[in-house]
C-alpha cells in the first residue's frame, strides 16, 4: 500500500528531490539529483509541471491514468493528488520540472489569466505529448526561470519569473493546438461520436429524465474532461461545445415543429426544456422566427 506524501511549499517538494531551496515559492527540478524511490501518492498544494525522461509506473490521477510516455508534459494543480502506482522497486527519477506556490503570481499578469490555461483541468489521459524540438524549448524555458533564480532576490525577481511562467504556459497551449492536429489517431472520430451521442440523446427518453444535454454530460459519456472536449471541438468546428449543442437543438427542433398534432410545448418538453418559452427564445435567436411562425412560413 503506497504511502501518501504532501507537499505544501516549495521547500516541502525541493527537501523530497534532493533540492535546495533559492527562492521560497517556486523552483525548477532536475530530478536526476534525487534520491532513489519507489512509487507513491503524492498530495499537492502547488502547482506542478513535470517533463520526465523515464517512465515510473503508471502515473494516476483520480480514477484515470495518464497517456503518459518519455517526452510528456504531466501538469498538476493544486489539490491534486498524483499516484505512482506497480512501481514498488526503487527507482531513478530523471527528467526536469517547475513547481511554484499559488502566492508566488498573486498581483501579477499571470493571477487574472491562470485560470484560461485549460490544460490545468484536463482528464490525465490528455496530457502534453512534446516532438523532441519542443522538450528542449520546455528545458530552455526552465533554465532562463532557473537562472533568475540564482540571482539575489530584489523588486524585479517576481515579476520576470511570473512573466517567464507566462511565456511558457504560451508555448503549451501552442504545443496543445498542435497536438489537436498531429494526434489524429488518438482524436479521430471525436466530432463523429459527439454527433452520434447528441442524435441518440434526442431519439431517447433521456430530455424528459435529464433535460437539455450539457457540455459536461457530452464529454463525460465521451471520456473527455469538460475542457479538453470544449478546446477540442473548437478547433474543429470554429464552435463552442454549447453551441454546436444549441444547433443540434434547433435542427431537431426544425423537424418536429412540422409535427401538427403535437404543440409546441410538447416539443419543448421533448427536447428537455424545462420552459417552452425558453424554447421560444433560443429557437427565435436562432432563426429569427418563432417556431410557430416557422411552421406557418413551410
């Protein structure tokens, strides 16, 4: 049974590879300097990136395990939880990684944006798969961070450490936008089973049970995190997930209003709206006629 190691500052991560500690609220890791180890759960209060060069048994978060190979950009926020697990001989850790405190960006850029780098709350099995010419940008990205750490801290350090934090949460989601394109057969068919799913929802008695399908119903049943499924399908369509969820909607919607003997609340409710009128006005934005008015102009 593994046991659960926690990490609550930097110097707690740092002490755990081997590290000294330069600066109190963010360090870079190479973790060829740590000790031999075997696998273990780890709880973190930090945010975490790492860049490994060895696989070290299979790396889960929650209930899913990353699609974690050499080369892979694991990301780790806090209250996370990481388990090694079937590593039980000792190990040696090689590769290299970023860990910083939450108050390190508090007052700057990085605090107001943070929370747009997706790629925090992507499912495990969505990491970062780097080409070669993008883990040695990831490693020199590291070094110019390690490197202001090796000066004396004054009024600059938190702001140019941050702003180089920044850049390289930049590059990731460029490397991300690529990978949308390159992992084809990892990605393939997602849009196909999205349609697929929305068609089987509308055909079954799921709107009356459930009510309208949302972002996160759809990714789930697809085995996506909510937001690697919402990126992916706006690189894909030029449509956010609720959009194209509102359009699926309206198409349904289309054929059935031509049904005379049903009204139009019956089609609201059967496509799982709670209100008719909320049906009204969604079918209304869409196509600039009420669905009633859309009957009678057909």
């Amino acid at each position: 049974m593994s046991t659960t190691v926690n990490f609550e500052t930097v110097d707690d991560y740092n002490k755990f590879n081997n590290h000294e500690t330069l600066h109190p609220l963010v360090s870079v890791i190479d973790f060829s300097k740590a000790h031999q180890r075997t696998g273990s759960k780890m709880n973190f209060n930090l945010y975490c990136i790492f860049l490994k060069d060895v696989k070290c048994g299979d790396l889960k978060y929650g209930r899913a395990t990353y699609d974690y190979q050499k080369g892979t950009l694991v990301f780790v926020s806090p209250g996370q939880v990481l388990d090694v697990e079937n590593k039980i001989d000792l190990y040696q850790p090689m590769g290299h990684g970023l860990v910083f405190h939450p108050d390190l960006i508090k007052g700057t850029s990085l605090a107001k944006t943070i929370s747009d780098y997706h790629f925090f709350s992507y499912h495990t099995n969505e990491a970062l798969h780097l080409s070669a010419k993008e883990q040695q940008l990831v490693l020199d990205l590291f070094a110019i961070i390690d490197t202001e750490l090796q000066q004396s801290v004054d009024k600059h350090s938190k702001k140019l450490i941050a702003s180089n934090i920044e850049l390289f949460f930049n590059y990731c989601e460029r490397f991300y936008d690529r990978q949308f394109i390159t992992r084809e057969n990892v990605n393939k068919g997602i849009l196909e089973k999205f349609e697929d799913l929305l068609n089987n929802y509308f055909s079954s008695e799921k709107p009356y049970s459930i009510g309208l399908p949302s972002v996160a119903y759809c990714a789930d049943e697809l085995h996506l995190s909510a937001n690697y499924f919402g990126d992916l399908i706006k690189k894909e369509t030029g449509k956010t997930a609720q959009e194209y969820i509102q359009s699926k909607i309206i198409d349904v919607a289309k054929e059935r209003v031509f049904d005379a003997d049903k009204s139009i609340a019956q089609i609201a409710y059967e496509l799982g709206f709670k209100y008719p009128q909320h049906f009204i006005r969604l079918f209304k934005q869409r196509t600039g006629v009420t669905p009633n008015e859309y009957r009678s102009l057909n």
